[in-house]
C-alpha cells in the first residue's frame, strides 16, 4: 500500500498544494464501461502509442470512466500492465464507496489501488461515517477533492475558519485544508488560478490546528448523522431512476 506521501509522486496535475493524482478508474453514478459504452473501447489500454502529447488526451478519455463489477477485472489488469511497462506510475479511482472498494480489493491485483478521490472538506463529511475509517484501516490514502468546498460555497466566508485562520495570520482556505489533511491519510487537491492562493494554500502543509480549534471547528461543522445519510442515499437512488429512460 502507498502512503500519501508516496501518492503525491504520482502523475502531476495542477493544484493549489502543488499534489499530484494518478490515473483512476471512476464511479461517480451510473455504471457504464466507457463513456460512449463502447466495451472494446474499455478494453484497450491507452498510451500504446508512446509518452507524447496524445498521452495527455488519452489519460483524461481513461480516467473518466465508471465501472461495472464486471469490468474490474480487466480494467485493473490493463492498468497493471501499464504500471509494469512504466508508462504509469500509479492509478487510483474516484467516487467508489465502501462496496465499491471490497468489490475492487476481491479483484486480483486490486489493492494495488494507490487512493480513492472523493468529495470531502469540512462541510461534507459524509466519508467520516465508513469510507474514510476503510481506507484508514487498509493503508489506502484518500484524495478529498473541493477541500474548499467548490464552486459556489460559502466555506472560505466561513467565520470560525476566519477566526482561526486570523489567530494562525493565515487565510480560511488555509484552515480549511489543515483540517481536511489533519490525520495524514488525505491529500487535498485544491484547485488555484493564482500564484498568491497557491502560496495561501500551501501554509495548510506546515499547520497544526490544536485539539481546542479542532474542537471549534467540530462545534461549528459536526458531521451529518446516519439518518441524513440514509435520506441523502435513498434520494440519490430515486433521482437516478427517475432520470432513466422510462423512470418513473
């Protein structure tokens, strides 16, 4: 199993803490082999053409892919092969719950998985109650994407970060991602167009929030409870069926 510190050597990608993300199978919703449910498609590897630009386009056709069960096996045999042949160093998926990521470690070769990219910052903790504990227990680094809450969120106006951050001489953002990043099994991957919040950011590395903040924040953020989850889960089902072709 790789570590986080170990994960950040992956592929390099854009981000505010300077992090980089390997290659990942995903499972956001649906469950579909390949974005145009090209079966063959999903079976050939990308990047048999050599290390060039093209590599780049390929990767991000490959990495945006959600799965079924039964396209594990080869997915994870195809990204293995690439792994050995040097063209990847790592690959990872996205989105996979706890389900999910049993289903991938029962595949050969599956827990070679180098993280699991998923939503999480201090408004959305709904990882807290299973996903993130597995991963803990399994040695498997998760990757919190929108550690700032994304587009359109409120967490960077957030005032007990504010105050914390005040008291630390530092943004809210930074705040933010040394909570996201306190336990050392989770890398943040903020996203930044500018150098002045790339270098904000990058005070998160170097931060430690004491137990009494990280109570504060607790306080202001506690996560949802298994009753909110179960809601949120049986509205996510219904939404999906009713947005198939002949939901209702």
């Amino acid at each position: 199993m790789r570590t986080a510190s170990e994960i950040c050597k992956c592929e390099e990608v854009e981000s505010g803490l300077g992090q980089t993300k390997p290659l990942k199978l995903q499972r956001p919703f649906g469950r579909r082999i390949t974005e145009s449910g090209d079966a063959d498609a999903a079976r050939k590897p990308p990047f048999d053409g050599g290390l060039d630009q093209s590599r780049r386009d390929e990767c991000h056709r490959y990495r945006h892919v959600d799965l079924t069960n039964a396209a594990l096996l080869p997915r994870v045999a195809d990204f293995e092969s690439l792994r050995a042949a040097g063209k990847i160093r790592a690959w990872g998926v996205s989105n996979f719950k706890v389900s999910d990521m049993e289903d991938l470690f029962r595949v050969p070769h599956g827990d070679r998985c180098a993280t699991n990219q998923v939503l999480y910052n201090v408004g959305s903790r709904d990882i807290e109650h299973d996903l993130l504990p597995w991963c803990e227990q399994h040695s498997l680094p998760v990757m919190a994407y929108s550690p700032l809450g994304g587009p359109g969120a409120n967490l960077l106006r957030d005032p007990t970060l504010a105050r914390i951050g005040e008291a630390h001489g530092c943004s809210s953002a930074a705040i933010a991602l040394a909570w996201t990043i306190r336990n050392g099994n989770v890398i943040a991957i903020p996203e930044s167009g500018l150098a002045t919040h790339v270098k904000e950011n990058a005070v998160a590395l170097s931060m430690t929030l004491t137990p009494q903040e990280l109570q504060t924040i607790e306080a202001a953020h506690p996560p949802p409870n298994r009753y909110v989850l179960g809601l949120k889960y049986w509205t996510r089902r219904v939404l999906r069926a009713l947005s198939r072709p002949g939901g209702e």
